[in-house]
C-alpha cells in the first residue's frame, strides 16, 4: 500500500489509500464493493485515487462493510479537519457567489428536488429559503419550481 509518487500524505489520501488496502486484502473489484455498500464505482475509484473527498455516509459504509471499528470514519473527521484553510474558505466563497449568478439569469432554474433534499441543518435550510424569498424582491425575478412530474428541464445545459 504504497502512496503513489509525489503525492502529499494527508488524511484524506491515506483514507483513500486504505480503502484501496481493504477493498484488495477482501478480493474486491471496484464495481463488486460499489454494489455491495450501494455507492457508485466510479465514485470509489476517484475517493481511492484522491481526486474526490470521501462522504459522511460512505466511511460509515466502509467501516461497517470492512469491521474498522471506525478508522474510516476517524480519517474522514481529520481529513474534514484539515480541509479547512484560507484557501479553501476563499475557494468555496467564490464558487458560492458564481452559483449565485444563477439568479440573474432571465429564468434560474429551481427544481423540486432542492426543496425536499434534506438539509445539512434545519437553520441552513431556513436560510436558504429566507435567502430566496429576498432574492423575489428584484423585480426580474419570480421563484418557479419544476417538479418532478414535469421530467427534465427542456434545456438542461442551460440550468
């Protein structure tokens, strides 16, 4: 289980790593795991190279699957820890005010599923909702909800 070359040994890498470590010492294809803890292989390959960060819900999969007594989970909780840093916090601030832009648009979209995903809190939701009804105020936007019975955006590109 060696870290590939040039990269940086951090927890998230060395989740990454493990998983990789677990998943062979069981005899399990990438695809065959992906089906047994009901995650995407494609998902598994880019969380085992690094290039994704694993989720709350698959390290709890993982440590369930592979009886880790919660090392996954562990890992997951330092590598969340180490993830935040100035750059990050100015990385995510400006990817939060491109998203916004979406509401300048003649039409933004909004669909039926960002009102009944589950929230990461209920404050966050309160705030978003809140955030929208100000967003009405401007007078070139109208809140329109797609549902899900209507199918998909007739220019999904353009949502």
């Amino acid at each position: 289980m060696e870290p590939h070359e040039n990269d940086e040994a951090t927890p998230s890498t060395m989740l990454g790593e493990l998983m990789r470590y677990a998943r062979e010492e069981s005899g399990l294809s990438l695809r065959t795991l992906g089906e047994e803890i009901h995650f995407p292989y494609g998902f598994l390959d880019r969380v085992e190279r690094g290039e994704q960060e694993a989720t709350e819900n698959l390290v709890k999969q993982l440590d369930s699957h592979f009886r880790t007594g919660g090392l996954f989970t562990g890992l997951f909780n330092m590598a969340q820890d180490a993830l935040i840093g100035d750059a990050d916090i100015e990385a995510w601030a400006a990817a939060r005010i491109k998203r916004q832009r979406i509401f300048e648009r003649e039409e933004p979209p909004l669909y039926e599923a960002a009102l009944k995903r589950p929230p990461l809190s209920k404050q966050v939701m309160s705030g978003q909702l809140a955030h929208l009804t100000q967003m009405t105020h401007k007078a070139h936007i109208a809140i329109q909800v797609l549902p899900f019975s209507e199918g998909l955006h007739p220019m999904p590109a353009a949502a």
